[in-house]
C-alpha cells in the first residue's frame, strides 16, 4: 500500500525548487510601518528597494532600517524551493512571509537587513537553469553582503549573516568563504543532518504519523526511498517511478534528479551540516522553534554539539512557541503533528505575527555580539 503525501512535506521543497516558477516576492516601500511583535520606542522604519549585481544579472531585495542613524548589518537567506526574499513561497497560500516581519521587528531595535530574491525565486528568474549551482547561490549571498557592507547606515564592522531551514546551508558555505570578514552567523530552524537523512525522516513520519500505516507497511514504503537516496548521493541514475506509486514522491524525486539540476540536487542532498558548521570561525546562533513540525529539534542539538566539539562560541535557543517559519504558534505540538498540511497552510496566512521571543533572541544576540 502507498500513501501520496502533501507536496510541502519535505524541508526542501526542491519539488519546485528548480523549475522557474515566479511569485511576486517584492516588498512594497514602507516608512515608518509597524511590525507584527511589539517595537522599540524609536520605532520609525524604513523599507527600500535595492538591487546588485551577479555577473550580468541584476538582483533584486529590500533594505530594511531605522529610520535615523546607524547599526549591524543582517544579510537574511531564505529557505528551500521559490521562497522569495519575504519567505512566501507559490508552494503556499498566503504573503505573510516571516522575514518581511523579522527585518521590520529589527529594524525598530536598531538593525540593519538585507534580504533578496535567491535564484529562481520572485523577481529573480534571470539565471539558466543548468547554471543553478550551490556556487551560485553563494555568489548572489556574496553579492548582496557587500552591498550591506557598503551601506552608510551600517556599522560596516558588524555584519551578520542569517539563513532560514536551508538557508542555514547558504549561510554556513557563506560564512566559510567569508572567515572572520562577517561577525557572527545565525541558523534559524537550520538542518542538523544531511537533507537526505531529513527528507527520509519527513517522508516516514507522514507515512506513520498522517497515513497511519501499520510499521511492516511504513518499512515498505520507505525501503525503496531510502535506497534511491543513497543511490543518486552515489551518483547513480533514478528512475522515479521505481521509487514509490506515489505520484507526489515521484515528483520530489523527478525534481531532485532531473539532468539539468542533478549536480545541485545532489550538491543539497550530500552537504553535511553538522561536518561543516564547526569550521565556523565567528560566533554562531541556533535558534529552534519548539513548534517545528518540519526540522527537529535534534537537528539544532547536532549543530550546537558540533560547534562545541570544535570549541566554537556558540549559543543555542529553544523559542518555545515558534513554528519552522518563526511564527507563533499555541497549539500543542501533538496537534500539529497530526495534521501537517494544515501547519504549513499558516505559514504566510494573514494575521500570525512573528514570535517575540525569536525577535528579542535575534536582537539581543546581535547586541551582544
């Protein structure tokens, strides 16, 4: 018996992460607008958009600061798949995205952020798809921090580097090309594991957790799973439809393997963040929401014990009610767990304010820092 899980179950919604499916990811110019969480007392804000350029292309993002003098600077990556600068996604309903909030929040506690269209995300469908390459969302990242870096309202020798989901990858290659050039690196629901572990992991939990399959018949879902996995890591060809009946699971792995993005599709699924995130130089947050249903919780303890091993300064933080996306979250987790499509469905749903406790934990951290 198969199960056809939801399109968005998997971390990397690499389902569509390589086709050139645009959303309208541009952030309307604001002065003086409010956030979603509570705001300093200078809480006037500035919004503008900018763009740089990668080679002969021109990328688009949104400077976002206090209206009056200067601070750090926060370059902000989004996460799997056509997530825009905002972090919505055409995946999900909704234009609530959780970085347009952060990078305003900030903004009113003196911060600085940059964030922009990654490749193959909203305004930024210039690149040809054979040339989507880890490289290359490096080089746009490279790009928009010296952008940042050069800005005058940014104190220039305090310049920090966020990625959300998978955008804690991007960040981590970024920071490793960069060394001691950025002060600090913040992993915001980053995987722990390789994303081949966790796209097995996800794919089993919907099995057993939404399905409901007895345990013989999640094992034989999940064998031929986990053995193209392993194989296309290894560099083999997969024929998806040896892979499951299940059409969904066919298109994850359509799109994961396909001739022109195997490179970065094996690229993501290969990268090890636990091996990768102790040669980090500078001071690293991870920060976990206590209501992720997509990255576990384990995952920060893998990248906190990694940094720890190689005597790394790292803080951890659990934000307690904070869903993968950074959004408050009151439901018990048993809840959210039993329903996962419907989870992701608030992802960019009008109304949910980021969680404070995250905002505050950014903030301070930087501070400090």
């Amino acid at each position: 018996m198969w199960y056809q899980p939801p399109v968005a179950t998997p971390l990397l919604a690499v389902i569509l992460a390589f086709s050139p499916a645009g959303s309208n990811g541009q952030a309307s110019p604001a002065l003086g607008r409010k956030a979603d969480v509570p705001l300093s007392v200078d809480s006037a804000i500035v919004s503008e958009e900018v763009t740089f350029v990668v080679g002969t292309r021109t990328i688009p993002g949104t400077l976002t600061r206090p209206a009056h003098g200067t601070g750090p600077g926060l370059l902000l990556m989004a996460g799997s798949g056509p997530t825009d600068r905002d972090w919505n996604s055409p995946l999900l309903p909704g234009k609530n995205g959780s970085a347009r909030q952060l990078a305003e929040a900030l903004a009113a506690r003196g911060i600085v952020s940059l964030r922009f269209d990654k490749a193959f995300s909203g305004k930024n469908q210039s690149l040809a798809i054979q040339d989507l390459t880890l490289d290359a969302y490096r080089a746009e990242a490279q790009a928009a921090l010296a952008l940042l870096r050069g800005r005058p309202e940014v104190d220039r020798t305090r310049l920090f580097v966020a990625g959300h989901s998978e955008g804690g990858i991007h960040v981590t290659r970024l920071a490793l090309a960069e060394g001691r050039a950025v002060r600090g690196v913040i992993l915001l629901a980053a995987p722990g594991r390789t994303m081949k572990d966790l796209l097995g992991v996800q794919l089993e939990a919907q099995f057993r957790d939404v399905a409901r399959l007895p345990p013989e018949e999640v094992e034989a879902n999940m064998k031929p799973i986990r053995q193209a996995l392993a194989d296309f890591v290894a560099g083999k060809d997969i024929d998806p439809k040896a892979v499951s009946e299940s059409p969904q699971i066919r298109m994850i792995f359509t799109a994961l393997t396909a001739k022109p993005v195997a490179a970065l599709g094996r690229a993501l699924v290969s990268f090890d963040p636990e091996a990768e995130v102790g040669k980090i130089e500078v001071p690293v947050l991870v920060l976990q929401g206590g209501k992720d249903v997509q990255v576990d919780q384990t995952d920060a303890s893998r990248l906190e014990a990694a940094l720890r091993r190689a005597k790394r300064d790292v803080t951890y933080h659990l934000s307690p009610n904070a869903s993968h996306v950074l959004k408050r979250e009151d439901k018990p987790m048993a809840a959210l767990l039993a329903d996962r499509t419907a989870v992701q469905a608030t992802y960019a749903a009008d109304g949910i304010p980021i969680d404070p406790d995250v905002v505050a934990t950014v903030a301070d951290w930087i501070r400090r820092k």
